[in-house]
C-alpha cells in the first residue's frame, strides 16, 4: 500500500497537470457565463459563481449565483480529465477503508483537501483578471461552509453576507 506521503504526492501531480485546464476554465465562466439561467434572469445578473465539489472525487461544479437574490441557473460541470484522483491513491483510500484504516484514510482526506483548495485557490487567482466583477466561492457539496475564493475567507452560507438559497 502506498504510504500517506507517496498519495499526496501523486494527487497533488495529478492536479498540477490540470492547472492550466482549470484556469481556462474559470476564465472561460468568468467571461462568458455560459450556464442555463432561470426564466427572466440575464447573464449580467450573475455576480458570482459558486463553485461545489464532490467530497469523494473531488469533481468541481460551477453554480450561477447573484449575490442579493441566490441561485439563478442550473450547475456546470467543470470541462477536466476525470478522475482527479490518480487510480493508485484512490485504491490506496480504498483499501484504508477495507482494512478500517480510518487514521490513513482521515489523514490523506485532510491533506489532499488542503492541496484542493491551494490547487483551486491559486487557478483562481490566475484566472482572476478575465471578470473582476464576478466573485468566486468554493465549497463542499451539501455543507454550510463556503470560502470565498478572493481573500480565502471561511464563512457560513447563512452568515448572512451572500444570498445562497
């Protein structure tokens, strides 16, 4: 079996082989806005992008978002090289949770979450200039929490200062 650092190792390769997908792919949201938008809702509305992942694969989707008023279109799946997670380190997870090895598999999550977000944060920044008028956040599917993609602030979606629901 592969040990903690060999798998971070090779999920954080397989991300960089795929940064410069990622920031095409946010320029490319940024300029465009090319989601399927709730009836009566323009382009110019979305001004921001909600950006989900799949806690499991680590799949990002991109959720067209207007600040004040929430969701207004459905997601898009982003265009990468799926799987993002490299066939050894997933059978690695895998077996971890076979053997009930939860100390390896909770620690590999956790370093190859915070490698996700560095990945995620920096194409980001890259990308940034394409539409500095719409905001970015990223999260895990299904929870309250949201980073806002700028200052890599945590906050909770009900806090109150973007309008999610």
């Amino acid at each position: 079996m592969m040990d903690i650092n060999e798998a971070s190792t090779s999920f954080a390769a397989m991300l960089r082989k795929q940064h410069e997908a990622l920031i095409g792919e946010i320029q490319r949201l940024l300029r465009e806005r090319p989601f399927t938008l709730d009836q009566g809702v323009s382009r110019e509305t979305v001004d921001a992008i909600h950006f989900e992942y799949d806690w499991e694969s680590f799949a990002p989707v991109a959720i067209p978002l207007n600040t004040r008023s929430g969701y207004c279109g459905r997601g898009l799946r982003l265009a990468l090289q799926y799987p993002l997670i490299p066939p050894d380190v997933d059978a690695a997870l895998t077996e971890a949770m076979d053997n009930e090895d939860d100390d390896f598999g909770d620690e590999l999550r956790e370093i190859m979450t915070e490698t996700y977000l560095a990945w995620f944060q920096a194409a980001w920044r890259d990308a940034r200039d394409a539409n500095r008028q719409v905001r970015g956040f990223l999260s895990v599917h299904d929870t309250i929490w949201r980073t806002d993609l700028d200052t890599g602030e945590a906050f909770r979606e009900d806090a109150g200062r973007v309008k999610f629901f």
